[in-house]
C-alpha cells in the first residue's frame, strides 16, 4: 500500500494482524485506518492500536442503522416463515444444504 493508503476493514478482524496494523500506522507506510472489526474481540484494553490518532475503531456496529437492523429482522422473520411452511429459505447463507 503507498503511503496516503486509509485501510478500512468492516469484514472480519482476523482479516488484519493487528501488530502489523499498529507498526504500519505508527511508523507511517500507511496514513490511516479505519476498522469495525477486531481479532480478538473486543480489543484488549492495553492494545497499542488505541494509542493512535490515525485510527478509526467502532465497536462492531458497521450494521447498527434502522434501516439495516429492519432488513434484517424482515429477512429473518422471511426465513422463519418459509421454514415452518417447508419452503425453501429466502435467505439462505448455505444454499449447499438443498
């Protein structure tokens, strides 16, 4: 990555080494950061990454809008639905299961 690179991980923490992170940050091969994610989760308390000013962490609610949070409940309750009817699930994470 070049050095003006901002790195943003909203998928899953392991995807990041943290270490790794905090010496690209702290040394400047990269200008910032910005993550929901973390690996361990939650971050440590004593993590060096909290020490940075060019770091952005949210607490994991990437997906604590309304608007998300009402999809997720119609696709759940979408899913209930056609599974106590023996149909197919609308939105199945593992189609591999028909």
């Amino acid at each position: 990555m070049k050095q003006s690179a901002i790195l943003i991980n909203t998928a899953r923490g392991a995807i990041v080494d943290p270490e790794a992170l905090y010496q690209a940050l702290a040394s400047g091969e990269i200008a910032g950061a910005a993550i929901d994610v973390t690996d361990p989760e939650p971050i440590p308390t004593d993590s060096p990454l909290l020490t940075l000013d060019n770091l952005i962490m949210t607490p994991h609610i990437g997906s604590a809008s309304r608007p998300t949070r009402e999809k997720m409940a119609n696709m759940a309750i979408a899913n209930l639905i056609a599974g106590l009817k023996g149909e197919r699930l609308p939105n199945c994470v593992n189609p591999e299961v028909y």
